[in-house]
C-alpha cells in the first residue's frame, strides 16, 4: 500500500505503525495524508525500492 502527502502530491510507501518507507510519521497529520493505488514517487530510502 502506498499513502500520497496531499500538500506536496508526492506518494511515499507505507509501512505499519503509521509511518512511511522514508520515515515520516503519518499520524501526526493525519488529514494530510490518503492512501493511494499510485506508484510511489518519493525518492528517499525507504520509500524507493
Ligand atoms: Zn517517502
């Protein structure tokens, strides 16, 4: 599953616990973030394959 940051349009990996692939914690802003079926565009580790 994938989650997009609406602010910056970028979609970031998901991980359990509220957090994406790259590290940012999705909780804390919760409205800011949906989840998506798009391809993940974040380039940072974690997030990128
Ligand atoms: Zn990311």
């Amino acid at each position: 599953m994938a989650v997009k940051h609406i602010p910056t349009d970028v979609v970031h990996q998901e991980k359990k616990g509220g957090t994406t692939g790259c590290g940012i914690d999705t909780t804390r802003n919760n409205d800011q973030w949906i989840d998506s079926q798009q391809k993940v565009t974040c380039d940072k580790n974690g997030c990128k394959d």
